[in-house]
C-alpha cells in the first residue's frame, strides 16, 4: 500500500515539475505581470473621481491597448459596448438629476466604467487562454483554474446567443428594439423575452460543456498536466 | 476481431422518471466494426451513447455493461463526440484543445506535442497548433473534436448525429476518417438517422422504439407527399415591382474584411418556396439577418416587401425561425407562447384565443397547450417555436436549418406543415439548409451559395 503511494506521489510529483517547468519557460512571470497591471489599472478606476485621475488612467489603459494590439473585431465589440453603456448611464442620469447635472456625472461614471473594465477585457482577448489558466492554476486547484478559464472563453459565445435570441423576439413582436427601451413601461418585457430565455439557454449551454469536458475524462484524475504550449510546435 | 463493448439485457431510467428510457438492451460491437444506431427524437440514442461512457446519471440501472477496453472498465478508451460542435471547443488554440484529454489523462507536457500532431493528421485536419479554434470552419472544427478524441486512443469511438451539423463536403470527409479508424482497427458507433454518405462505412443498423427496445435494421423513413405538393408559381409569372425579396448587386462583409457574399443578385416573388443552400459557412444565416433588417450589406440595394428592412417595420409581416429555435421560448404554457406575438400586435382577447387555437390544431400540438413549454421533447419544442412564429400568418416565413436534429418522422411533419401553410395562406418561405437533397423538387427556387456567389436554379 505504501509503495503504491509511494509510485503515485512521485507520478504527481513528476507531473507537477513538468508543468511548472513549462510554466516559467513560457512566461508565467510576464502573463503574472500583465495580469497586476491590468488588475491594478481597473482597481483604480474605480476609485477615481476626478477627470486628471481618469486621464491618467486613460493614458495607461492605451498603454496597456498598444503593447497588447488586440485585434479589429475586438475594437468592434468594445466601440459597441461602451456606446451602450454610455448611452444607458448617462439617460438614466439625465433622468435621475436632470439633463444639467446628470449628463456630467452620467459621462463621468461612464468613462470610469469603461476603465475598470477595458483593462481585464483586453488582458482575456489577448493573453492565450492556456497560459492563463496556468497563472490561475498558481492560486487555486487545476480544475477550479480550469473551470474559471473556459467561463472566460464562453463569453463570446453566450453573446451571440443572447444576440440571436433577442433578433427572433423582436421579430416575434417582442418590444426590446432600443427606441422600445426609451420607455421604461418595456423594459420588463427586455427581462421576460431576452434575460429569462437566455439564462435557460446559458444553463443548457454549462451542462453540455460539463458533459463535453467530462466526456474527455475531464475529473476522472484528481490532478491535470498542462499543454506545454505552442511555442513546442 | 475482439469484442469491445457488450450489453446484456441492460435498462435504464432516468432519477425520478416513470418509464425506462432504454430497456433490455442487448448489444455487442467488435474491433473496427462500424454500427449505426437510429431512432426518433428523444428515442434514447444519446443516453444509450452516455450509458457506453459511464456518463448517465445515477437513475435506476438493469443488467451489465462489459467493456473490454485499454483503461479496463471505467470506460476509458472510449470517445464520444457529441451533437453540438461549438460547447465541445473548450480551448482557443487547436495544439491546447487537441491536448485537452490528455491533460486530463495526465500525460506529461512532453510527450503531449507528438501526439496532438499523430491525432491531427489522422483527423486530416493540418493545422499549426497556435491556429485559432474559434477561426475554423465547422467541418474543420468536427475535424478538431475528432482529433480531442483521437488522441486519447480509443477503442470505440462514439458520434452523435454528425448528419446535423455537417455539408455533402464535410460527411465525405467524415467517411474517409471513418474508413481510415475501421482499418486501424477501432470501433465505430454512429448515432444517426440520415447518415447519407456515411452508409458506405456502416456494417449493422440498429434502431430504438418509443419503448426503449434495441431493433435490428434502420429506422423506417415515412413516405414523403413532397411530389403531392410540387412547386405552384413559375418565376417569371409577376411583375418584378411585386416580390417580396429583390436583391440587386448586394456584397456583405465578414470579419476581417473578407466578403460573405459578392454582389449577389436575386429575386424572390410572393408565395414561392425558396431553398437556399450552400456548405456550412457560407453565409446562409447572414443572408437571413439581412433580411430581417438586424445586418446591413456594404453595397448594393436588398428590398423586403418594396423597402429597405427594418426589424420594426416587418413586425407582424415576416416570421423568423432561427437555429436552434427552442430557445427562444420563456412562456409558462404552451398557449401563452403561441399567444405571445399576438398581445404584442393588440389582438382582441377572444380573437386570440381562436386564433392560437387555430394554430395549435395547424401544427398538431392542440393538446400541449396547457403544458410548460419547457418540460417538452426536442421536437415538440421545435413545433411550438413553429407555431409562435406562425401565429401571426407571416407573409413571408424565415427559416435558419429547420430540420436540424429533428427525426425524419418530425421533420417529415415539419414540412408538410410548410407545404400546408404556403398553399392555403399563400406564404412566401425562404430556407436556408445545408442539406438540399431532399428539398430539390419540393422548391419553386434553390438558391445555392458558393464562393460569395449566388446560383439561382
């Protein structure tokens, strides 16, 4: 019984020196690092109050932007859903406070959105998902790591979804176009047409993902290596 | 050859339901044997699939499955490859999706490159393992989820209706995949109704009833009354000033600059049935969301009843069946969802009664009406998404790959409902399928997409 324990530590021992091997071969530090930054950037944002501090921390989001080059698509999405934000936020400041004092606070709430969460955005589209699930697998047990990264990975697609069921609702006569939203007496119908089927459907779509990983042996080992990344191609 | 898997009288139910899903199962499928199992929708094929895996959950359990396999009786050595491609894609590179299992086998990083490249070649998919997954065609992705399984070595490969996702192009690579494993010795189990080319590789059809019983053959195809319905109106017979669809030198856009489709031109007039078909990519649902007015083309002019769409103003005119529609339903009962679109256009409540009802008895699914949606079976769903939309007798009727992962009994009905809808209400139907084989006479139009280009025929 020993020795069998014996065998099987050394195994693991043997499987955890070749990830972490591979692991600083291919710049754990440099994603550890690039994850502060952007973990310190957004942390910020939210605490900043004034225009110069959110100037400043626009300055290092762009910084952040240029090293990492994320793609045009990227740039896209995010033009996409910062004209929202920024739309509903200040609207619903405006009609809060009023259009003299709501459309500066609106816009400053905004833009301090924007920076808190651009920084973490464009760390997840740009850093290879397998090297950041290697720097979660640091702190936290591989198939937690696993689990955190692959939720990452699915954003895109459960957008998608989200965009497909809202186009055939809309078509159904759903009232959810956005001159529909203008008025508030709609907006329930946003959270029974498009949030309540999306959160089914996104339910539906975690369990085939589980039942995906698992039929990949997924859990059947209590511990997992790590693909020791492309550059070993 | 060597037995892989053997099934003796085996049965099983679900946790807390009444009747057993499948029930005194006996099978055996030996070393690069190729068996294709059918049935209706819902029948079991799947949960006979998760059986093989040891993936059911703990429900109640008759008779035995023996396995004879590399990693003894855990079910190790033994893929499965499930229906939908895109929650099967957990990793952004193909070298780390590849690798997947063999993480979870944990294999040494190592030895993991030599043998991702072994599973790509034999899934014939040449690929450097920093290609991005979410880039890949969905022949190419099936192609990479057949590699995440190759490379873990199994014995007995499991694939679940491969028919549904895959174009002509995409299952005759399938088949040559298919032939290339029974050569190498591994075991094949193809859950399938339409396996299409595929037949070629099959050696035994099975089949499952209603009950949950193991026949021996393939599932009985209904006769089809597509020749009761041949197409009514030639093209040409109206004004061009009164289709329903002009497109005119229409180009549109896909990501990162390349053109989906390249001044395209075609006209679609009222009441016509019109397939449009092309392999997967090619931009079907595209076409179809510029139709609805949700994408704009880059050039050229597209009319839908005369003007250029908007989601607002087709309302009420155009019905819209996505993929995958039953995922669109949120109601509490099948009647409130059918009703759904007639309270957002203010029909009188007694009108809406008779006309929700109407179209209950239209679709074959009156009895469901009180019943929640949600505790459906894939088909009916599919039935009560078809006839939310219908509700509304749209003039013209959208529809994105229908018949996918229906049975042929359903979508069988599906069509004949169609058919129905087009003759007596005078619907003009646009849909899109990547499998037009059987389509072909039943259309007034086949539309075919190839290249960015349309054909028209």
């Amino acid at each position: 019984m020993f020795l069998i324990d014996s065998k099987n530590q050394q195994k693991d021992y043997q499987i955890r020196k070749a990830s972490k091997v591979s692991l600083s071969r291919y710049g754990r530090s440099t994603v550890w690092v690039w994850f502060v930054v952007a973990l310190v950037l957004s942390f910020f944002a939210f605490g900043a109050k004034t225009p110069v501090a959110l100037t400043w921390l626009s300055g290092g989001d762009i910084v952040l932007f240029a090293v990492h080059r994320p793609g045009h698509r990227f740039i896209r999405r995010m033009f996409k859903v910062v004209c929202w934000q920024v739309g509903l936020i200040v609207t619903l400041y405006c009609l809060r406070f009023g259009v003299a004092e709501g459309l500066l606070s609106g816009l400053t709430t905004s833009w301090q959105l924007c920076l808190a969460f651009l920084p973490g955005a464009i760390f997840i589209e740009t850093v290879p998902e397998h090297l950041i699930t290697r720097m979660l697998t640091d702190v936290m047990p591989s198939r937690s790591a696993f689990v955190l990264a692959t939720c990452l990975n699915f954003i895109p697609m459960v957008l998608a979804e989200a965009k497909s069921i809202y186009e055939g609702q809309v078509l159904r006569g759903a009232r959810i176009l956005p001159k529909d939203l203008a008025n508030p007496g709609n907006w329930a119908e946003m959270l029974n047409c498009l949030v309540v089927p999306m959160m089914i459907h996104s339910m539906k779509l975690a369990q085939e993902i589980a039942l995906a990983a698992k039929a990949r042996d997924f859990g059947k080992k209590r511990g997992r290596t790590a693909w020791p990344g492309e550059s070993d191609s | 050859m060597a037995e892989v898997i053997r099934l003796q009288k085996y049965s099983f139910a679900y946790p807390g339901a009444s009747r057993y899903v499948l029930r005194d199962i006996d099978l055996s499928i030996r070393a690069g044997e190729c068996h294709c199992l059918g049935g209706s929708t819902g029948s079991g094929k799947t949960s006979l699939a998760l059986a093989l895996k040891g993936l059911l959950p703990d429900g109640e359990t008759n008779g035995v499955i023996s396995r004879f396999l590399p990693g003894g009786d855990g079910a190790g050595g033994l893929g499965i490859v499930l229906q939908n491609p895109e929650t099967q894609i957990l990793r952004r590179s193909v070298g780390a999706e590849t690798a997947f299992g063999l993480e979870n086998l944990c294999v040494l990083p190592a030895e993991m490159p030599g043998k991702v490249r072994s599973a790509l070649d034999q899934a014939g998919l040449d690929k450097s393992f920093e290609g991005e997954t979410g880039k890949l065609s969905m022949g190419e992705k099936y192609r990479l989820i057949l590699a995440g399984q190759l490379v873990m070595g199994p014995a007995l490969l499991i694939i679940d209706e491969p028919a549904a996702q895959l174009d002509p192009a995409g299952l005759e690579n399938l088949l040559e995949i298919i032939r290339r494993l029974k050569v190498a010795g591994t075991a094949l189990l193809l859950l399938e109704n339409r396996p299409g080319p595929l037949q070629a590789a099959i050696d035994h059809y099975w089949h499952l009833n209603d009950t949950g019983q193991l026949l021996t053959g393939p599932l009985a195809r209904p006769a089809s009354n597509l020749e009761a319905s041949p197409p009514r109106l030639p093209a040409s017979t109206l004004p061009p000033e009164d289709n329903v669809i002009d497109v005119l030198g229409m180009t549109i856009g896909g990501a990162e600059g390349l053109a989906v489709w390249s001044d395209v031109s075609f006209a679609v007039p009222p009441g016509q049935r019109v397939v449009l078909t092309g392999s997967n990519g090619s931009g079907k649902t595209t076409m179809l969301r510029c139709l609805t007015g949700f994408l704009q083309p880059d050039n050229g002019t597209l009319k839908v009843f005369g003007a250029k769409p908007q989601a607002r103003e087709l309302r009420g005119r155009v019905g819209c069946l996505y993929q995958n529609p039953q995922k669109q339903l949120f109601e509490t009962t099948v009647f409130d969802e059918v009703a759904f679109p007639l309270r957002r256009l203010r029909e009188n409540r007694r009108e809406l009664a008779a006309r929700v009802t109407e179209t209950l008895v239209l679709c074959g699914i009156e009895n469901l009406a009180p019943m929640s949606p949600h505790t459906l079976s894939f088909g009916q769903k599919h039935l009560v998404a078809l006839a939310s939309v219908l509700v509304i007798a749209p003039q013209l009727l959208l529809l994105d790959d229908p018949f996918a992962g229906l049975d042929p009994k359903t979508a069988e009905k599906m069509l004949r409902l169609l058919t129905k809808i087009n003759v007596q209400q005078d619907t003009t139907i646009v849909l899109a399928t990547h499998e037009p084989k059987n389509l072909s006479c039943w259309a007034d139009q086949t539309l075919t997409i190839t290249g960015g280009n349309v054909v028209s025929h």
